[in-house]
C-alpha cells in the first residue's frame, strides 16, 4: 500500500454502529459558548477553559505610573500572555509570563531605565459549583516564581489564593473576589507577611458583542515594615468578534497615593 494511504473496510452493521458513534459524541460535546476570560479587569471570573482547549488571554500593552513627590516612575509591559489549558470540565491550569517589560524612574532631572522580564506566576482554577448553579464559585492557587531581576520584580518566591463569587443581578453579573498573599517582607525578605485583595466587580452587557465592566479595588499590605493601604475605580469594555476571540481595553485610577495614579491597557484573548 502506498504511503499516506490507508483503507478500512465495513460491513452494512459495522457502519451503521460507526455512524451511530459519531452522532452520539456529536450530542454529548457540550458547545462551550462564547469565551469567558479572567479579563480585562482586576477581577477573576470562576469560570474555567473547556476541556482540552487552549486559552491565551493577554496585554497587547500595559502601561503604568506611580508619582512620589518629585519622582516618577514609568512601568510599561508589552505582549503579556496568560496561556491556560482546560485539564476537565471544571478545572484549568494556567502559566503567566510578561517577556518584555520596562521600568523608568525619572528624579532629580535624571532618568533611570530598566528592560528584562517579567516574573512567572504558575495558577490552578477548580470551580466548586455545578455548571448550573446560579452562584458560581472557584478557588485558584497560586504561585511566583522570581524570574524578573531586581527592579522589576523582588526576587521573591510568592503565592496565594483567590476565590471569586459571580451571581447575576437582572442582567448583569456581580462578582465578589477575595485574595490572600504571602508575601516577602520589605526589610527581611527571608519572612513572610499576609496581604489581603479585594475586588467589587459589575459587569453588564451593554450589546449582544460588547460588555462593560466597572469595579472597585483595593489592597491591604500588612508588611511588618509599614502596612501599605492601596485603592482603585477600574472600567473596561470588551468586546467579541466571535465566540472565541475577545478585545478590550481598559483604566485603573488610583484613589490614594501609595496607588498607582493610572494604568491604561489594551488586550487580547482568544481560544483554540
């Protein structure tokens, strides 16, 4: 038989027992509707990515500023992706990498540079609620790798976890999501302290395509150093060209000092 060729012969029971096979897989494949995304707001969503599908959900551009008196500083990350892969109908696993960021300070009329990559963050999501339920509830694990040299990132192994709560309210969804991190302490980083996260976020749909979302956020930093209280008013808009490709853009405005002053970003996701 020549390569790249193969033939199967049936008998008349054996095709129609192949055909029933088809058609019954073809009814029990669930069709996994439009793409659900743990973007583009601070907020994660409980929901996870179909079974053996690819996910990737990413900034096509971030940027940053923080202002301290006379200093300035400038974060900005470029092509940062999260890859997920669905491992059941309940759970995924998820790598975040930033390949390119650039940090600049600028004080006292000088300006300081700083290129590398971002650090590693290794999450799990397990959704705890029946598909069904009206209240969908997850956990998601997580750790950091130290991959991003100082001045990008600490040089630190963290981790925590994350438990987002949606429930519909009329036609838009509330999600409710919690956070505690270890973290490295400032002056001795060989310890740990806990931070706390958390998110009040409504989204609502304001076409069939487009959805928008508003949220408040805030961080409370208990490092033995100096507790480190942070605040935000986020919006985003996102957008599907089809059910498995996603845009938005967004702006997180900082409402205290130790909060970044703004974040704009753009992004994109999309599954396999």
């Amino acid at each position: 038989m020549a390569a790249g060729w193969s033939l199967v012969l049936m008998t008349a029971p054996a095709q129609a027992q192949e055909i029933a096979n088809q058609s019954s897989n073809a009814q029990t494949t669930p069709d996994p509707g439009p793409i659900c995304t743990d973007r583009p707001t601070k907020g994660n969503a409980a929901c996870t990515v179909p079974e053996d599908r690819v996910q990737v959900e990413a900034d096509l551009f971030s940027w940053s500023r923080i202002s301290s008196g006379p200093a300035r500083t400038d974060a900005f990350a470029y092509a940062n992706p999260t890859v997920k892969y669905g491992l059941g109908r309940n759970s995924d696993i998820q790598i975040n990498l930033a390949p390119l960021v650039n940090v600049r300070t600028r004080a006292g009329g000088q300006t300081l540079s700083q290129t590398g990559v971002g650090d590693l963050t290794v999450r799990f999501k397990q959704r705890i609620s029946g598909p069904d339920a009206a209240t969908q509830i997850a956990v998601i694990p997580f750790l950091k790798a130290p991959t991003a040299e100082a001045g990008i990132g600490n040089g630190q192994w963290e981790g925590g976890l994350i438990v987002p709560v949606q429930a519909p309210v009329g036609k838009a969804t509330l999600s409710l999501v919690p956070q505690l991190n270890l973290l490295a302490n400032a002056l001795a980083p060989e310890d740990r302290h806990v931070e706390f996260q958390g998110v009040v976020n409504l989204a609502f749909p304001v076409s069939p395509r487009t959805t928008m979302a508003v949220e408040l956020w805030t961080s409370q930093n208990w490092d033995p150093a100096g507790t480190v209280r942070q605040y935000s008013a986020d919006a985003a808009v996102s957008y599907l060209l089809n059910d498995d490709l996603q845009l938005d853009i967004g702006a997180n405005l900082g409402l205290n000092q130790a909060t970044p002053d703004v974040q704009i970003y753009a992004g994109i996701s999309v599954r396999f």
